[in-house]
C-alpha cells in the first residue's frame, strides 16, 4: 500500500511558476511510475505527466511539453511537478498518482495507476 500527499498549489499569474510535490509512505518508491493527472471543472481527469520508477524516463502530455519537468527523489520519496509560463487553461485540481511497474517503464494511462492522492488545486488567473 502506498499513501499520497499532494503539496504546492495555489493561485498564480499566467506566465508564473508553480512547484508541486507529491510525498509517498508505505513502500520503496523506486519501485513505482508516478505519474500527474489533473481535472477542470466540468471536463474529464486528464494526464500531464509521468516519471519511470528509476527516475530515468518522463512523459508528458502535448498542451505542457516545454512547460512543465518532472523528477524523483527515491530517497526521499518525493516526486516534483516544476510548472512554468502557466495558461488560465492550466487550472485545475492537479492528482499524483503511482503504479507499481517495471522501474523503467513509463505510465501515462489513468486506468493503469492504483493509487492516487487527494489533489491540489492550481489556479491561474489575473
């Protein structure tokens, strides 16, 4: 069993920054891809972007490609959403999620991720 907790979000300008944190309990991270989804108001939970166990291999979705990085501390058990030059279109409730998988391999599907945390909202708005 992992345990999620999301940290970091809030209300930004457009083109500002915003760092969230994902922190896990319960198991050796390195052996889990986490991956962010997040969910706007009226739409469908959608993937932003994921990271391999080993920290190794990233994904990411088209609309932040060149925005947003994303890294893995296994010693700490934190993974990091760095997001940059954030878009009103960016807002949402941003989710962590993790999967236990090969440690190289990358998870971008919804339906492939066990567990997720309570979310955080980011909001960007003038």
């Amino acid at each position: 069993q992992v345990q999620l907790q999301e940290f970091g979000g809030g209300l930004v300008q457009p083109g500002g920054s915003l760092r969230l944190s994902c922190g896990a309990s319960g198991r050796t991270f390195g052996d889990y891809a986490v991956g962010w989804f997040r969910q706007a108001p009226g739409k469908e939970r959608e993937f932003v972007a994921a990271i391999s166990g080993s920290g190794a291999f990233t994904s990411f979705a088209d609309s932040v490609k060149g925005r947003f990085t994303i890294s893995k501390d296994n010693t700490n058990n934190m993974v990091y959403l760095q997001m940059n030059s954030l878009k009103p279109e960016d807002t949402a409730i941003y989710y962590c999620s993790a999967t236990q998988v090969f440690r190289h391999a990358v998870v971008t599907g919804f339906h492939e991720y066990h567990y997720w945390g309570q979310g955080t909202q980011v909001t960007v708005s003038s």
